[in-house]
C-alpha cells in the first residue's frame, strides 16, 4: 500500500512538472525569439557603423591626400631631393693631400690648413 502511495505523490510530482514544463516552453519560446531578433539588429547595427567607419576613413583620406606638386622649371626636375644629395654627399670619402681622410662637420673643415694665409 505505501509503495502505490508513493508511486501516486511522485506521478503527480511528474505531472505537476510537465505542466511547467509547458508554460516554461512557451516563456523560452519568446525569449529565444526576442534573442534572434536582438541578435539581427545587433548585426545590422554593427554593420551600420562599419560602414559610417570606412565612410570616415574615406573622407579623412580625401582631406590628408595633397595633389602632386608642379615644379616650373626643368632645373629642378633634375634635382634630387635633399635627403638623397646629403646621402650621396655623405657616402663619399673625404680625402685630403695630407693623407687618411679627415671628418668634417656638416660639411664644414674642421682642421685648418697652416699653408693657406687667410
């Protein structure tokens, strides 16, 4: 007798479940729907502000990007730029009469030459 008692609490344990259970489904239902949908306009948002993004990044370029420079004459198309004569400049040795080659700087002789009357 008490095991059928305990079958009976324990079935109406079961259902009492199953008929959360249904109203919990329908409750997760909505809720899973609401996700997706939040989820979508999350990804639509996202996508918004890439684009405005690169809409920026477009436009900043548009304002740093300067046209090339017209040069006038054909003197200074020969020219190179000034980084490069100092470079060239630089990468030759400087040698004298007197012998090994004496460092100068910035191009101006620091050692005097006792020969030459000023």
């Amino acid at each position: 007798m008490e095991e059928k008692a305990n079958l009976r609490d324990v079935e109406a344990e079961i259902l009492a479940k199953r008929t959360e259970m249904s109203g919990f489904e329908t409750e997760y239902r909505e809720v899973l729907a609401q996700f997706a949908e939040m989820t979508s306009r999350y990804a639509q948002e996202m996508q918004a502000i890439e684009e405005l993004l690169r809409q920026r990044v477009e436009i900043h370029a548009s304002y740093t990007t300067a046209p090339p420079m017209k040069r006038s004459s054909s003197k200074s198309r020969n020219k190179g730029s000034i980084r490069e004569t100092i470079q060239v400049r630089d990468k030759k040795p400087s040698t004298t009469r007197d012998g090994p080659k004496k460092k100068k700087w910035f191009n101006i002789h620091l050692k005097v030459d006792r020969r030459k009357p000023c």
